[in-house]
C-alpha cells in the first residue's frame, strides 16, 4: 500500500471589499531547494515552516531558511504553532523508520512514537500534520497495517488513536489553535471513499453525513469554521466552507464549467477561505479566495487590483498557507521561463485585517 499524500495543496487567500484592503505587498521569495514545497504559518505570518522535499525549514523575514534537517522525503506534511516556536511533520527516528516528530527551539527534535496498534508501512510509523497552537497537542497519521488511522499526541498521553473504519483508514490533517476539534478524512468502510470527518473530545463525528464523499482539510482557530471538500449533486468534488450555524455551504468553480473540480484547504479566522478551481480537462489550477461577503474570486488580479506589485510574467500557480489572523499568504510562483519559488504576501497598515 502506498502513502497517503496531502491533497495537492493549490490554495489561495484573503479578501472582502477592495476598500477594506489596507497596502498589499508581494515578495517572491528563493526556494532553497528546487523540489515540490509545502508551508504553514503562524497566527500572524511572521514564521513559516516549509518542507522542500522532505528537508524541512523555519522562515522568518529577517533571517530567511533556516534548515531544520532531513523530514520524511515521501510526504509534504507540515504544521506550525501559533507562536511559531513549535514545527511538525514526519523525520527518520533513531529506529531508522520515519515517525511523527516535533522540533522546538530548546529541545530540537523529538520523536512522538505511535500507537500501541500501530506498525510500520513502507519504512514509516506514520507522520505528524497539525499542531494545535500552544504546541501541546499534535495529530497526524499512524499506520496500522494495511491502512491509517488518525492520532492525537499529548506529552502526558503520548500518542492515541483515533479509530478507523474496519479495515479502512481514517487520518487527522489538522487541529484548532484550541485544540477543540480536529478534521481530516474516515474512509468508508465498504467502498473506501474518503469522507468528512470532525472528532470532538475523542468522538468521531462525521458531520456532513455518513455518505458524503469528501474530506476536511483546514479548521479555524476556535473549530468553527471548517473548510475542505464534498461532493456536489452531481458527485463532482467541490470546495466547502461549514460552521455549525450556516451548514454546509458549497463554494463552487471559477469557470462555471459544470465538470470542473474545486478544493477548500485553509481558512482565516475571519472566514477568508482559500482554495483552487480544478479544470478537469486541462488539470490546470486557478488558486481563489472565497468569503461569504464576496463569494469566489480568483486571487492573483484580486492582489493586483489591491496593490501587489507582482512582476510581468509572473504567475502565481497555487496557495499554500494563510495566517489565522488573515494578515499573510505564501504560495508558489512561477515565471515565463518556468522558475518557480515560493512568494510571501501581507496586508500592512491601518484596516489590514479581513473581516
């Protein structure tokens, strides 16, 4: 069996009326290895964990990467504190097998362990995804043999398993700063599809139904807002925003094309959700932000009309991170020439936050 990879995170961020916007500025930044990258960011932007192709790196604007070492080269997992001080994914451990594990400024890095039930699949226990904000609560995916089942890791409990469906897998993509509630996918047991799921104080909750194909990806702050996605009533995969209040709202496409796909992965606590259009002809992918003030819109002239000076022949080709606070987004790049990297954008002065 093979491992489980992140939905390709093409994603996107911020917006609500252009006369909220405060000055954008855009910097294209260099990747320190040419290779596929994923990013996550702290509460308000100013660090960022990146994973370029296994190597994982701690940013901050005024000392750039700073390489953390070797993570697992087989998955683009990765998960930052809201201080910025605690970075998870998944790293060869001292068994040579790759395990969750966690790196802090004054320990390093620690191996979180697995299961009791676990085992190990392809070389690997599992790997750590999310981190809750204080950095006391991490989840992921642990394997169990012959699926995965999603974890939650606490200093005092160690690392506990979720539950899966029987003989499916389940995994935990991420966690609330409050480490309230935790989403990510539970297989169906029959057919083996990926559903949304939520756990709540150790209960599985499948809240868009048990039928529902799809998966949740990204989770506010508080677990309010829950983004990712679900099929439509045509059974094509579409990007969704939730809050317990509102239900499930389907975000729908940039091109209108009925056959086309769509994916929600990060949302700000102020509700700005970012995502791609997916055309299911071409696979080319159109990174958008969706709020409920504005509906779709595709980010990159979005940018642009608010201020970002984004140079000529420069496309932004996906989104991979936005701040809980909707003050910063980082993606990738990519010129005429087909150099690519990651670029860094924020909001800056008075009335910067989305609301």
């Amino acid at each position: 069996m093979k491992k489980l990879f992140t939905v390709m995170v093409w994603c996107v961020l911020l917006c609500v009326s252009a006369s909220a916007w405060a000055q954008v500025t855009f910097r294209q930044l260099q990747s320190p290895i040419q290779t596929w990258s994923n990013y996550a960011l702290s509460k308000d932007g100013k660090v960022m964990a990146a994973n370029f192709g296994g190597e994982i790196f701690r940013w901050t604007s005024g000392g750039g990467f700073h390489d953390l070492g070797l993570g697992d080269s087989f998955n683009s997992s990765i998960g930052i504190s809201a201080d910025g001080e605690t970075i998870v994914t998944g790293r060869t451990g001292a068994d040579g097998n790759t395990n969750p594990a966690m790196w802090q400024k004054n320990t390093d890095w620690v191996d979180l362990g697995h299961p009791a039930e676990g085992c190990v699949l392809d070389g690997g226990w599992g790997d750590a995804w999310s981190v809750s904000g204080d950095g006391s609560v991490v989840v992921g995916l642990a394997w169990y043999c012959p699926g995965a089942e999603g974890f939650q890791w606490t200093k005092e409990g160690g690392i506990v398993g979720l539950g899966h469906p029987a003989g499916a897998s389940s995994r935990a993509t991420a966690i609330s700063a409050d480490a309230s509630t935790i989403v990510g996918f539970y297989e169906d047991p029959t057919q083996g599809f990926r559903r949304p799921v939520r756990w709540i104080s150790g209960s599985t909750d499948l809240f868009l139904g048990d039928a529902m194909a799809g998966e949740a990806i990204g989770v506010s702050s508080d677990g309010s807002q829950i983004v990712g996605q679900a099929s439509n009533s045509r059974g094509v995969g579409t990007a969704f925003y939730y809050t317990p209040s509102g239900g499930l709202v389907l975000l729908g496409v940039l091109s209108g094309n009925k056959t086309d796909e769509s994916v929600a992965t990060g949302v700000s606590d102020n509700g700005i959700v970012i995502g791609a259009s997916i055309s299911t002809f071409s696979w080319a992918s159109h990174p958008f932000i969706w709020s409920a003030k504005t509906g779709l819109q595709r980010l990159q002239p979005l940018l642009v009309k608010n201020g970002a000076v984004i140079p000529k022949g420069v496309t932004l080709t996906n989104v991979l991170a936005i701040s809980a606070d909707g003050s910063t987004i980082v993606g990738l790049w990519m010129d005429q020439n087909f150099n690519q990297g990651p670029w860094i954008v924020r909001l800056k002065g008075k009335g910067s936050r989305l609301n």
